[in-house]
C-alpha cells in the first residue's frame, strides 16, 4: 500500500471531530469499524489500523451524536499503521445537512 506525504494547503477548515466509523463496500463485504478524527465539508480522517488502497471507493457511516450519516468516498492518502484520509463524493441532501451542522458546532465551539 502506497503513502503519501505532503504538505496541504486547505482551502476547507478541517476540524478535531472524533466519531464513530463504519468503512462499507469494501470489496468482499468486509466492514471496518474506525473512529473519525478530522472533518471538513469536502472530507475527514478516519483513525484505522489497517486502511484500505488510494482510490478505493467506498462508503462511510459516521455516528455522532443522535445522528447518523451514510457518504461515498474515496481514499485519497494512507498513513500504515494510523489511518486515511478520504474526499467525499456526491451526497444526499440529509448527509449534506448532517455534516453541515456538525461542522456549525464545531466552528462555534472553536470561535
């Protein structure tokens, strides 16, 4: 599994976030339980021991608080041993307003 390492220049605020994960449509079904540990609109960092390939896509459910929300992804970096990061794709309106309003608190909390 390749890593990339880079310094980013963020046009997104990214925020501490820690959440749960599940990483679905891995290939064979197989669902990875992870932790969320950076948010922002345009994707986050799931915390996994063993993280997936760059350019895998798949879908991630993210529990925070009372709610919950389901979003394509794609693995766009990978840290062995730590975790990945990944960009959201196209999400649905509830998603959307889920992640909106987590990142709402999360800049209030940090203002």
């Amino acid at each position: 599994m390749a890593e990339t390492s880079f310094s980013v220049s963020r046009a997104n605020p990214r925020f501490s976030f820690i959440a749960e994960a599940e990483v679905l449509g891995l290939r064979d079904d197989t669902r990875i339980v992870a932790r969320i540990s950076e948010l922002s609109c345009r994707g986050c960092y799931i915390d996994t021991i063993n993280p997936v390939a760059i350019g895998t896509e798949l879908r991630l459910r993210i529990r925070y608080g009372g709610s919950t929300c389901e979003v394509p992804c794609k693995v766009i970096y990978t840290h062995s041993g730590y975790g990945m990061g990944v960009l959201f794709g196209e999400m649905a309106a509830g998603a959307l307003s889920a992640i909106q309003s987590w990142l709402d608190e999360l800049a209030r909390k940090t203002g």
